[in-house]
C-alpha cells in the first residue's frame, strides 16, 4: 500500500513495509515539516490583490509556517487565501504599505481582516472552512477586581505618548488627589472644557482672573447681532449684559439747519443720507402796496402766507424748491401779489395779495402743522407797504418782501 499525506500539515505517512531503506530520510523530511509548523518563520511579499499561500505534500511551503509576515506595497484591497481544509494556527503581522484592507481567507469561508491603517499583529486559527482571530475580543472571561493593576503599576515610562486618549478615561475618573500641583495647566484645557457645571460656586474669584485674560474669543455669544445702532434702544440684565439691541429713530438728534433761502429763487434741496424727517419754515412773497387814489386812503398790501411743516422722508430725497418773490409796488391803485413758495413732497404757502384802496388778502399755509397770522399792519396816506408795514407820504406804493424757506434735518446732535 502506497504512503499517504496528513490533511493539515501534509506529512507523509508511510505504512508499514513500505519505503524499505529510505525510511530515516522520509522520516526526517517529516520532522523538518513538523518544525517548520511550530517554529517557522517566512516574509512574504503581496504583489497582487490575490495571494495564495501552498502547502505541498511531504515539502517545505509557505502556508506550513507558525510565524508569516506579509511586507510589500498594496494599491487595492488584497486577499491572501489558504486551502480549505487545513486546521492551523498562524502569528501573522501586517507589515505591507497603502492605505488598502487586507484580508486572509480560507478558501470559501469567512475571513480575517487588516483595516487599512491596521499594520498590526493578529492570532488567527483556521478550522478547516472559516479563517478567525484569536483576541481579546474573542476570548471569555474578564479581569478581576482582586486582581487588577494596582495603583501606580503603569509608569510613565511603559506608556507611549499617544497611548493614553480621553476617551480611554471614564468621566470624573481622575479625581485631584491624582493630579499633582502643576499638572494641569492652562495650554492642557481645551477651550470652553471647563463648563459652569464642573465648577463649584466659589472656586472662581477675581484674583484667579488675570487682567484681560477674559476676551472676545473667551466670551459666549448673545442673542445680539454685532452693528452699529443709532438712537439705539437697548435691553440690560441684571449682570451688566446686553440681551436686546435695536435702532431708534433717527429724529431723537437734534435738528440741525440745513437750508436758508430767500426769494425770488429756486432749485432741489437733497436731504443728507442719515435724516429721516426735516422741519421745514416757509414763508410767502408779500403782496406790493398800490397807490393811494386820495391823500386820506388806505392801501395796506397782503402779508405772506407763513407755515411749519414737520416732514418725515425716505432716502433718498430730492426735492425741487421756489421761494417766492416779493409782490411790486406801483403808482396805481392795486400792488403786485406776492409770489408762492413751493416745496415739492413737503408744502406750498401763498402769497399776499397787492394793497389797493383797502386791505389786500393775506397768504395761507395749507397743510401746515403751525401757521402764523397773517395780516396788514399799518395803513398808508399816499402810498402802501408789503411786509412790514411803511408809512410814506408819496403816492407809490412799496414792494412787499421776499417769500423764505429755512429746513431742518435730525443728522447729528
């Protein structure tokens, strides 16, 4: 009967009165096997996104050692593969460069997986049909309480310096006894790390604030936008904090004179960019005295019609304007009227008419907030006024006065 190969290591097994004279080298050749299974150690490059590992009958081959290291530079996700079948144990380090999983199978089972920065070493096992690993999380049991690390049996120098994270440190688990005097220190606290919650109601006093060591970026937000309010309304806690802000009106600044015209003349008055409402003086032209047809008749001219108007606008504004002429005086019986003055948007004030052989009609302010009276003042022998009033002995009557407009705007203080 012809020798046969074991299933897991492919050793040959020689039956008896076979192999006669070459049973010490078979029998060595198996030993060499054997030690390779326990004690073998082979590099091994991957190449390829497929690799599989041999195991040749009564042969040194790769899949046989206990130790395998795989080197090499992977540019995709790679595969090593083992025939299934075969029960062993493997130490195996991922020593290969690229940021790609690897990956070791038994040939149509389940396999054991390298992630793409796990450069590590796993115990694996095959059971003939599925690869698996042999770790902490895999193993039963637990540690004790009676036999835990005692304190202080980890120095610092048995930890690296990555080896310690916050997330391995159970909340509140360092406690200040822990902690010498030095050991926390302002560049080790993460901003806003300390909450209100972790500090008792006196552990911050003044003297532990340095000058000016609370900042813009030390500070939490309000509900208040950063700009720049005018007139502002604002809203203040209890703690000196401004919790509300918005802009008043832009009339709470004084008024301040803008425009000072006197007729006959015209043009547009353009508000300045700030103002949202103007106060607006405006006077008419005054009528002209007429002459007196008898030394003892009176001629008395219209006054202008007078009026204040509080106006408020939208930017932008620019308004055409005429403040009105004075009304002429003349020899005969009836003066010239006083022109109008015109603020488009805003007012038109009338007038005074001409004196006569009487008094002549003063103006109006229609629309006006405020209107001033208007009227004749003084009567005339021989002749007539506009505004004021002028007492002449000759026969031609005077010219009125020009009409005014003055504006006010709320852009400063």
């Amino acid at each position: 009967m012809a020798s046969s190969f074991s299933t897991d290591l492919k050793l040959e097994l020689m039956v008896t009165g076979e192999n006669s004279g070459t049973w010490g080298d078979k029998t060595n050749t198996n030993l060499n096997l054997v030690q390779q299974a326990i004690a073998g150690f082979e590099s091994i490059a991957i190449t390829s996104t497929n690799t599989t590992l041999v195991m040749t009958d009564a042969q040194i081959s790769p899949a046989r050692n206990a130790v395998i290291e795989f080197t090499g530079t992977i540019t995709a996700n790679a595969t090593v593969f083992v025939a299934s079948g075969i029960e062993k144990t493997y130490t195996i380090k991922n020593s290969t460069t690229g940021a790609f999983t690897l990956a070791l199978n038994q040939v149509g089972g389940s396999s054991v997986i390298w992630g793409t920065t796990d450069k590590k070493i796993k115990g694996v096992y095959l059971d003939g049909t599925n690869a698996n690993t042999v770790d902490l999380s895999t193993l039963g049991g637990q540690i004790s309480t009676s036999t835990s690390l005692a304190d202080f049996v980890v120095g610092p120098n048995e930890l690296d310096t990555a080896s310690v994270t916050s997330v391995k440190i159970a909340s509140f688990a360092v406690t200040s006894t822990g902690l010498d005097t030095s050991a926390v220190t302002s560049t080790k606290i993460a901003s806003f790390a300390v909450t209100s919650g972790a500090l008792d109601t006196a552990s911050v006093t003044s003297v532990k604030i340095a000058a000016a060591a609370v900042g813009p970026t030390q500070l939490q937000n309000t509900s208040v936008t950063a700009a720049s309010y005018t007139a502002a309304s604002i809203t203040v806690d209890a703690q000196g904090r401004i919790t509300a802000a918005s802009s008043g009106s832009a009339g709470a600044g004084m008024g301040i004179p803008t425009r000072y015209s006197v007729g006959p003349t015209s043009g547009t008055h353009t508000a300045g960019p700030t103002a949202n409402r103007m106060a607006v003086y405006m006077t008419a032209g005054g009528g002209g005295g007429g002459g007196a047809s008898s030394p003892n008749q009176a001629a008395v001219a219209g006054r202008g019609g007078f009026g204040f108007y509080n106006k408020p606008i939208t930017q932008p504004f620019a308004q055409p304007f005429a403040v009105g002429a004075p009304g002429a005086g003349t020899n005969t019986n009836a003066g010239g009227t006083g022109g109008n003055t015109v603020f488009t948007n805003v007012g038109t004030v009338n007038g005074g008419a001409g004196g006569s052989a009487g008094l002549g009609t003063p103006g109006t302010a229609p629309g006006a907030s405020l209107t001033y009276p208007s009227s004749g003042k003084d009567f005339v022998v021989g002749g007539a006024y506009g505004d004021p009033g002028v007492k002449n002995a000759c026969m031609i009557g005077t010219n009125g006065t020009g009409g005014v407009l003055v504006v006010f705007e709320n852009t400063g203080t």
